[in-house]
C-alpha cells in the first residue's frame, strides 16, 4: 500500500509525519504486520527479492 500524500484515513489514525511505503505478506491466510519504509531506507520485499528501489523514489516517482 502506498500513500504518497501520507494522507489516507487521517481523521481515523491521527496524521501521518512523513509518506510511508507499508510492505504487507500473507501468512496462513493473514496479513503480517507490515514492515515500514521511509525516505533513503531499501525496499525489501519477499515477493521480489531482486528489486532495489528506495521509498523516496517511488515517491518523486523516479527509478
């Protein structure tokens, strides 16, 4: 799930401090607690393993 504007559901759980990239996996037919990505930190994902890509390039929208 992305949320570019670090704006989704805001009147539900507070606002959000910085845009976020939530990385989620199914287990047994649930969803893990995601693991959180913001600014330079890697993205890491189990579901592709080769992808290097950092959160803040997905949010300028640049590779």
């Amino acid at each position: 799930m992305i949320d570019p504007l670090a704006l989704g559901a805001a009147r539900y759980i507070g606002t959000p401090k910085q845009p976020t990239v939530s990385i989620y996996q199914l287990v047994e037919g649930e969803y893990t607690i995601p693991r959180q990505f913001r600014d330079s930190e890697q993205i890491q994902s189990s579901t592709f393993p080769s992808l290097q890509v950092t959160a803040e390039e997905i949010f300028q929208g640049r590779r």
